[in-house]
C-alpha cells in the first residue's frame, strides 16, 4: 500500500507542472491561431477600404502603406498581446479580468496615432477601424481562453 502512496505523492507535483504547461500551451495555440485571423481579417480589411477608394498615403512621407504592411503589424501586436495574456496567466489572480481592461485600454491608445496623422478623413477612418478588427478578434478570443484555463 506505501507503494501506492508513494507514486501518488510523487505524481502530484509533476501533474501540477504538467498541468501549468498545458494551459500556457493552450493559450499559446489559442493565440497563435486567433493571430492568423487577425492578420487575415484586417489585410481583408485593408484591401475592401483600398477597392472602394482609400488611399493610405502617410502624409509626411507621401508613400502608401502597403497591404502586407497591414498583416506585419498585426501579427507583432497580436503576438505581443498573447505574451500579455500569458504573462497575467502566470502571475494574475483574475487574468481574464485583467488581460480585458490592459488590451481594451492598449487599443484605445492605439487610435490617437491615425487621428494626429493628418491623413484624410476616409484613410483616418479606415484606419480606426483597422485597428478595431485585430482587437475584436484577439480581445475576446484571448479572454475567453484565459477563462476557460483558470476555472
């Protein structure tokens, strides 16, 4: 019977690491894959507001931001918002809660640079709205990933 005990105890702390690097593998294939979709769903975006007239020349600059340009930055935001929530997942008590209010108050901060670019009032508000489809894919997918690690 202490054999039994014995691999019991043994096996509790390596479940618990097991069990820790499952949910940050979770989240980093959650995150993984929410990114694609970000990157896809804004280049898409970006290419629907291009067809129908918008130009995105930078004023200062007078050159156009190209479309990959679009699922670059996309996907280095993204990633970065993955490593937040990862980071709240290790460290936060509440992660969902938190990882909601750091990326919604990140993406508010976000849209001051379109509005002081001095771009025109079609590319200013096709790149609002660029940043708001990355963020209504990550935000909630990340949340809800977080949630589901943690209950």
């Amino acid at each position: 019977m202490n054999g039994m005990n014995d691999t019991g105890v043994a096996a509790g702390p390596a479940s618990g690491r097991t069990s820790r690097t499952h949910r940050f593998r979770g989240l980093a294939g959650t995150g993984f894959v929410a990114t694609l979709a970000a990157m896809v769903a804004t280049t898409l975006a970006a290419a629907l507001a291009r067809a129908v007239g918008v130009d995105f020349e930078i004023p200062d600059g007078g050159e156009t931001i190209p479309l990959p340009g679009f699922a670059v930055v996309t996907g280095f935001f993204s990633v970065v918002g993955v490593v937040i929530a990862a980071a709240l997942l290790r460290w936060s008590t509440r992660p969902a809660e938190r990882f909601v209010w750091t990326a919604v108050s990140l993406t508010a901060i976000s849209l001051v640079p379109p509005l002081i670019s001095g771009a025109d009032a079609a590319a200013t508000t096709a790149l609002l709205g660029l940043h708001l489809v990355p963020a209504a894919v990550m935000i909630p997918t990340l949340a809800r990933s977080l949630r589901t690690r943690t209950d």
